[in-house]
C-alpha cells in the first residue's frame, strides 16, 4: 500500500509528469474550451492554463477564431486581458461585439518585425493579467516555442500561435499542437490532435462550427 | 545718560499671545546655520587650521576661519599677510560663492523632505517652520536629534535652533546656541544673555546701542518702547517685534522647482548599450529621490545622448501615467535604448524632465484588482516603448451602416446598442479586394459558392462617400466562409471584404 502513495506524491509534486494512457490530467488546471467533444480530448476537460497551443490551420478563417471565442469570453469574463499580436486582417468590431466579448479587455498589438511579433507574445504572455495571447507568427524556432512556453507558465496564461502551414509535423518545443482544416466547402471543421502534452492520445474530432 | 526704567514698564498691555494661541498653533521654526559653509563649500576641511579670504578695499581679507585656527588668534576681518605671520602653516583658499549657493541649494532640497515650508536665510542658513511635521517625526526634540545627525552624516558644521519666531531661531543658531524653545513665554528669558552685537542689524545702530552702554538683550527689554522708538529709530523697535512675534514676520517659501535636469559622464566613450544603461540607471534614481522631495512625478522624460564626433540625440519615454518608479522607467528606458543604433560612442547622457505633475498614488482598493490594472497598464507601456507609440490599439464600433466605416481604432470601448441585425465577418480586410469570375462566378481560390444573401448596403450618399452593394456569405472548396459583394455602381465587379474566421 506504500507504493502509490509514493507515486501520488511525487504526480502532485510534478504536474506535467507524463502518466500514460488513461490517467491523463488528473490534476491540470484547464478553462473549458466550449466545446464538449474537444473538452473529452483535451487533458484536464479543457485548454490547459500555462501552456501555449500550436493550431495549424488550412487558411485563414476557416473557423479558428470561433474555436477560441469561448475561452476568450471565459478568461475575459473572470477579469483577465486577453492580446491580439500581429493579426493578419483587421479584427472587425460589430462581429466581435455580437459574439458577446467584454471589448475593454481586448487589446491589439500590431508589431513591425517578426522578431517583434514573438518577443510581444512572450512579454504579454508573462503578465499574470493577461488571460490569452493570440498571435500570428511568422516564424518560428525551437527556442522561440520554448520561450513562449517558459512564459505562459510564469503568467499561467494560454497562448496560441496560429499558423497557416499544411505540415502535419508538429512544431518541436511546442507542448500541444493541433491541426484545422475542412474538407469541402460547408462541411464541418476537422480538429486532429498532433501532439498533446500530459496524454497520448491522438484524436480526430469533427466539429460543427 | 543711562536709560533705566522700572521691568514692570517693559511690557505693553495686551500684546502678549496667549489667547489666539489655543485657537490656531504657534508656528514653530528651525534655523539651520552652517557657521563653515564657505569653507566646506572650498573644499578645505574644517577641522584642519585653515580659513577663507575675501577681496576687500583693504587687500585680501580673512572672511571665514575654522575654530582651530581661531584658537592660533586668526580672527574674522583680519588682513592675509598679518594671519599667515600669525601662523605660517594657514591653508587658506578665495570665497567660492556660487559655490556656497550651490551646497546651500541641495541642503534646501533635502531638508524639503521634512517640511514644505523652507526658506533661505543667505548667507549661510535655512530656515524650517515644522509645526505641521511634528507628528511625523515623533516630536520636535526627537526632529532636531534627526536633523543634526543627518547633517554630521552629510558632513556639515552645525547649529540648529529651534524657537517660535523665525528671527530668534537664526538669531539662537548664528550665536551658536542649540537651543529648541518650543513655547513663546520662554522666548524673553532665553534670549536675553544673547549679546547685542549678535542682532542683524547696522553696524552704526549696534555701535550706538553699545556706547549707550547697552551690552545684552537683556537690557534691551528693560527699555521702554516709546523711549527705544523715539532714540534708536523704529527699525529697532520692528526688528525686537519680529524677534518676539509681536509683529508678523512672513518668510518666502522658496517654490516647488519645476524641472529636473541631471548629466552623468561616462567614465569612458561608451558604444554599447548596457553600459549607457548604468549612467540612465544612477540618474533615475537621482530623479526618483527629487520627486520624493518636491512630492511630484513625471509623465515624460527626455534622454540626451552626447557622442564622441556626431551631433548629440534626444528621445523622449513617455507614460500613460504620471509615475515615480524607478523600475518602470528603467524598463522603459532600456527598450527605447535597445531599439536605437548608437551611431558614435556615447560620452555623456542627461535626462531633462521639463513637467513635474503632482504625485497622485493610486487609490487602495480592497482587494488587489487595482494593482493587478496598473501594472497591465505598465506591460503595455514596456510593449509602447519598443514598438511605437500607435502600435496598440482597441478596436471599436462607430454609426454607419457601412461596413468599413462601422469600426474605429480607439481606447474607448463600445456600447452594444448599435450592432447589425445581420452577420458579419471576425475578420475585416483593411481594403476590399477585387475577385476574378470565372463560369460567370466570383472565385477566390476556388469557385464561391453563395450560401447567404444578398444584404442591400445602399447609404452614404450625403458625404460623396456613397456605396450601393449586395453583401453575400460564400464559401470556397477548402471550407472558407467568405464575406463578399457585388458593387452594384461599378457594373456588378465582385469583391471579397471579410471572413468568417
């Protein structure tokens, strides 16, 4: 009876410890995603806090915005600020009105360099008051994924990259990385999980957005 | 002839303070008197056997001796050549006034730390009313126990005396007495041994004051009012008033400065930015220990950076808010000088704060909300600070029924009364851009399918601004969902302006 008494202790002293199959987020702080399906695969029922999430999508709004609107409204509700970096068209404000997001929160940074682009994500995604950092980067390194990672932790906040790329690889340093595309035009949106901190699962999820 | 007149005469009915006292509180003021400030300001050390000299009709002239060369006869007044006879060892050095102005200058900006009301005394003395301090400093006695020992610290010769009336405070500590008289009854009695030729007054009128055998101030009191008026002149009579407070004595309180300026030198031709950092370092925490002085803080400040060949260069960091933290102006300063290409090594920087605003802390909330928005507000200022100063923005909404008209940049945010009945697009394209046909259909990397629509936008008309387009949703063969229109004034072209992100 000793032993998982143990291992109990040292999975509360070390959450990201990887627990295999089945017994994935046991104790990992996580904002529902608004969606149930994605809540079921995500590890802890929701986006992880303290974690930054790579979405890799077909093109430009095919429907990542609306993915991420519920956390967002979440976080924002809760009192915390929620960065636009470098978005790539103009955030348009009579639809972001209607979606029901607190407008005082939201703040757009529009960077120059894509040196800036990253080094603005880290900064905002360090401030404890800052919820989620959506940013369009440009490229991206090892190191620049870490950083970004190091940073969500400190501020326990969520960052996203979002990429328009058609590789499947998952982009190393990232802890969870996730794939959007949609198969035919009105079809629904497909979410296939590359990569997933703290589980194995592999998913394919079909969402209807 | 001996003017003698019975005490009980000495003291006019009725003027003495004792009622109004209860109701408003007896000013109480220090004088601070720096006895070898012309010396401390030659750099000589005061301890040592040395004095300062002055240029006079007579030749050079001894003006400020030290005590130990004091004890060797050197006196005041006393011509160069007889004092170095006197005592050939003598270090003597010329009277630096600007500098004395200068030491006499930063001794009143450190005492404004104890009070606001401060006023110079030239040439060697501040004067302090501190009644409103008392509390503060736990009392007057423990304040002048704390004023002598952070002179001693800043290496000063002192006395400092402490009486109701600003005249016999400077009068207490020029005649070298650290005395602190906190009650007006007591002033008389104190003041009386003080010798006559101490008062501050003309030199003939103290010269017929002591023929008439008058020696202290003592003797003075025992004059009647009318009898000193009629002989000696009414200037005696107002100056005996204002040493006891029977008469007011308004001092002016030398003003809140309204600038700040500072240089700090390089100790060597710098090219890279950590160690021009350092010298911005030691000047913020120059301008941080003023604000605290003057109580105020600063919403701007300029950098001015002097180059070994090329013409010198400014930049100005600005906050949202007036601020006096040192950290986050450091951060501030560091991102600007990050951003910038030193085009020659940098031998000197100098911060230059033209606005002090008045310090207003932030409002104490209960919980830590408050805190938690000033330092979001911080974070945006340090993003600011690197990347421009419009490179954040809020977006907001504005009355038009025009879609590209109907959002703003601004830092207000919107009220949701006035939103489109209809859907719109997350995604807004800055500029609406032309879509090719082709089967007689727009294509926009795939043939659009039309799935919503149309919407009439027909407005504008008034402002030469007009439009006239039917709004469709389309969607594309990768599953794009599309905001697209069909301009109705310019023959039916086809353009794409959003997406349904």
């Amino acid at each position: 009876m000793n032993k998982p008494s143990a291992l109990d202790a040292l999975l509360r002293q070390y959450p990201g410890l990887w627990r295999g199959k089945g017994l994935e987020g046991a104790a990992c702080a996580a904002v529902s995603s608004g969606f149930e399906d994605l809540d079921a695969l995500l590890p802890g029922g929701g986006w992880p806090l303290g974690t930054t999430v790579e979405l890799r999508i077909a093109g430009e709004g095919i429907g990542e915005l609306r993915l991420l609107m519920p956390v967002m409204r979440r976080l924002a509700s809760s009192g915390r600020h929620i960065a636009w970096v470098a978005p790539p068209y103009v955030p348009y404000a009579p639809a972001l009105a209607a979606t029901g997001l607190d407008p005082s929160t939201l703040t757009v940074v529009r960077p120059q360099a894509p040196r800036d682009i990253l080094w603005s994500m880290e900064k905002l995604l360090q401030s404890p008051q800052c919820g989620v950092v959506l940013g369009w980067p440009q490229q991206v390194t090892v190191g620049s994924n870490r950083r970004l990672q190091l940073a969500a932790e400190a501020g326990n906040s969520i960052g996203f990259s979002i990429r328009r790329n058609p590789c499947h690889a998952p982009g190393r340093g990232t802890t969870t990385a996730l794939q959007l595309w949609r198969q035919h035009d009105h079809g629904p949106l497909w979410l296939r999980v590359l990569k997933m901190r703290g589980a194995c699962r592999r998913g394919e999820l079909m969402l209807a957005l | 002839m001996p003017l003698t007149a019975p005490s009980s005469l000495n003291v006019p009915a009725g003027v003495e303070p004792n009622g109004p006292a209860n109701e408003r509180p007896q000013p109480l003021w220090f004088a601070l008197v720096f006895p070898s400030l012309a010396l401390e300001a030659c750099g000589l050390d005061a301890c040592s056997i040395c004095a300062v000299t002055h240029e006079t009709r007579h030749g050079q002239r001894i003006y400020q001796v030290s005590a130990a060369a004091r004890r060797r006869g050197i006196e005041v007044q006393m011509g160069l050549t007889a004092a170095l006879a006197l005592c050939p060892g003598l270090v003597h050095a010329p009277r630096d006034e600007a500098s004395e102005k200068r030491h006499l200058r930063s001794l009143l900006n450190w005492s404004k730390g104890f009070t606001p009301t401060v006023s110079q005394a030239p040439p060697d003395a501040l004067l302090l009313e501190v009644r409103a301090s008392l509390r503060l400093f736990h009392g007057a006695a423990a304040l002048h126990q704390r004023l002598g020992r952070e002179l001693e610290r800043q290496g000063y010769h002192h006395h400092i005396a402490g009486a109701p009336t600003a005249q016999a405070s400077l009068l207490l500590g020029r005649s070298g007495q650290a005395l602190l008289i906190e009650q007006p009854d007591g002033l008389r009695s104190a003041l009386g041994d003080l010798p006559i030729d101490r008062l501050d007054l003309d030199p003939r009128l103290l010269w017929r004051l002591h023929r008439t055998g008058l020696r202290s101030l003592r003797d003075l009191w025992r004059l009647p009012r009318d009898g000193i008026s009629r002989r000696f002149g009414h200037g005696l009579q107002h100056y005996l008033d204002r040493l006891l407070g029977k008469h007011p004595d308004p001092r002016a309180t030398v003003p809140r400065p309204r600038c700040f300026s500072a240089t700090q030198e390089l100790p060597a031709p710098a090219v890279d930015s950590t160690r021009v950092l350092a010298a911005v370092r030691r000047l913020l925490t120059q301008l941080v220990g003023y604000l605290r002085q003057c109580d105020g803080a600063v919403s701007s400040l300029r950098l001015e950076l002097a180059y070994t060949r090329n013409p010198a260069s400014s930049m100005t960091v600005c906050t949202r808010d007036a601020t006096r933290d040192a950290e986050h102006l450091l951060r501030l300063c560091t991102e600007r000088l990050r951003s910038l290409q030193l085009p020659a090594p940098v031998e000197k920087v100098c911060m230059v704060c033209a606005d002090i605003l008045p310090h207003t802390p932030p409002d104490q909330h209960l919980f830590e909300r408050a805190h938690c928005q000033e330092s979001w507000q911080q974070r945006l200022e340090e993003i600011e600070a690197r990347l421009g100063p419009d490179c954040l923005w809020q977006p907001g909404l504005r009355s038009d029924h025009r879609p590209e008209q109907a959002w703003a940049e601004l830092a207000q945010p919107w009220s949701a009364k006035e939103l489109p009945a209809a859907k719109r697009p997350l995604w807004l394209l800055a500029r609406p851009q032309q879509l090719v046909c082709r089967q007689g259909q727009p294509w926009h990397r795939g043939l659009l399918a039309l799935c919503d629509g149309p919407e009439r936008i027909e407005t504008g008309w008034w402002d030469g601004g007009g439009c006239r387009r039917d709004y469709y949703v389309a969607c594309n063969e990768q599953g794009e969902q599309l905001w697209v229109f069909q301009d109705l004034q310019r023959c039916g072209t086809w353009y794409l302006h959003g997406l349904f992100a």
